[in-house]
C-alpha cells in the first residue's frame, strides 16, 4: 500500500472519529446541564429560542453560581428558620395575604443568609437555578401569586397554594446537602 493510499484512508477514519468525539462531548454536556437545571433547562431553551443559546446561558449562570459564597447553616440557625416558618403559617388563618407576604420575606432572607445575592427577582430565578432547579417553578408561582396578593386579586385558595409552593423552596434551602453539584460535573 502506498502512503497515499495511507493517508486517502487514516485522514477520513481520523475526521470522522474527531466528528463522533465532539458529538459525544456535547451530548454529555447537554444532559449534565438538563440533569442539573431539571425543568429549568426546558424553560431556558424555550426562553431563549435556541438550544445553544440557552445552554451558554446555563453555563454562565453556573459560573456566576461558582463565584457566590453559598453556605449550609448552622443546625440551631435552621431551627430558628423552622421555628420561623411555623409562625408564618399560623398567621395564615387570620390574615392569609399578610402570611404570604411574611412567607415571601422570610425565605428573601434565608436566601440572603446562604449566600445568595436578592437585589432583584430575576438574578434570584438565575441564581436559584443552579442548585434549585427542580423547585424554582413553585418559587415563580409563589411570587406571583404574592404579587396578585398585594393588589388583593388572588382568592384564599390561591394564597394556601402559595404557601406551599414557598414551603417547597423554602424547606430545600434548609436542606444539608451531603454532595452539592459542582459545575464540573463531578
């Protein structure tokens, strides 16, 4: 066999071997980030119109995620928030809206005392995100329903199911994390 018959062969097998690497690099990336982000990621790619743009906006918040100083707390600071959340749904049955608004209050600053910036409602969403994926739907229907409260447009029935759409994002903020994810992927 001549050399260029050599080459005719090794540089076609070498570029299509290349070709399944990247591919299958990417497939890994994808589903690291669906496997992260949760029902997130679907919402990012519908949002951003594009599946690589949404993933690039994935990857940033990760990155952004990386550079927060995320903390567990302490277990007597957990108790106190327990203690805390008890007092919110007590207050539920005398005045709903005002425990809503309470319960909106209280996990801004659980969210503040681990770490996570609150200067504005969408850099929470992007920032819960990262580690919160999966409950970050119960906290924008919260939210809303808070929003709809303050105008006195959402019915007792809609404000109990803000309490615990809060209570869902609220009780896995508190939650020890015996592995956090990396953006590694590890």
């Amino acid at each position: 066999m001549s050399a260029s018959t050599l080459v005719a062969i090794i540089v076609p097998v070498a570029v299509v071997l290349i070709i399944i690497a990247v591919v299958l690099w990417t497939l890994s990336r994808r589903r690291r980030l669906r496997e992260r982000f949760g029902p997130e990621y679907d919402r990012t790619v519908e949002e951003q119109k594009s599946r690589p743009a949404a993933e690039r906006e994935l990857r940033a918040r990760e990155a952004r995620h990386d550079r927060l100083d995320i903390k567990e707390l302490p277990a007597e600071v957990r108790r106190q928030y327990a203690d805390d959340w008890s007092s919110v749904q007590e207050h539920f049955v005398d005045r709903p809206g005002d425990a809503v608004a309470e319960a909106d209050r209280l996990v801004t600053r659980l969210m503040t005392e681990r770490g996570y910036p609150t200067d504005g409602y969408q850099q929470q969403l992007a920032d819960l995100s990262v580690e919160h994926g999966r409950t970050l739907e119960h906290y924008r229907t919260a939210h809303e329903i808070n929003a709809r409260s303050d105008g006195g447009q959402a019915t007792t029935e809609e404000l109990r199911g803000a309490m615990v759409h809060y209570r869902a994002l609220f009780e896995e903020l508190l939650t020890v994390r015996e592995n956090p994810p990396r953006s590694d992927g590890s």
